[in-house]
C-alpha cells in the first residue's frame, strides 16, 4: 500500500517545481486522484505531460502499488487561469 503523501513524493522527485495534491479515492491505498501543476509541463502536450507523471510512478504502478491513477495536469498557466473562473 502506498500513501498519499508517498504518492506525492514520488512525483516531486522527478518533478521538483510541482504542486501535486493527491486523493486517495477508495480508501485502499491503490486507487489515487492526483492533479500536478508544474512548468515542466510548458510546451508539452497533455500526452507527454502524463507520460512525465506516469515514469515518476512507474516502479509503483509496475509492482500494482498502484492501480488506478486519474491525472490531471497543468502548466501554472492554466492552473491561474482555471483558478480565475472557479
């Protein structure tokens, strides 16, 4: 089982600048939400921007500590602009 915050530090590692918050969403440490906004991600399609997410993880969704990932990413762009309309 992986925590949250594991889950977090594992993305921070390969990502440095990121703001990552992570939900686990069944309570059974497997099955996890995360939203990482990073400028590593300038540039990048949405594809690519996963892909970044998804290598930092990949020894934990490798081994199935990890089963379930819903991703959402973001430059701090679109996080700004996303946060001016909510």
């Amino acid at each position: 089982m992986v925590t949250p915050s594991q889950v977090a530090e594992m993305i921070k590692a390969e990502l440095p600048d990121a703001k990552i918050q992570v939900d686990d969403l069944t309570g059974g440490g497997d099955h996890y939400q995360a939203r990482v906004i990073s400028a590593a991600f300038e540039g990048k399609s949405r594809v690519k921007q996963h892909q970044l997410v998804y290598g930092a993880l990949k020894e934990a969704m490798a081994s199935e500590a990890i089963h379930a990932l819903a991703l959402e990413t973001l430059t701090p762009a679109e996080w700004a602009a996303k946060s001016e309309v909510a």
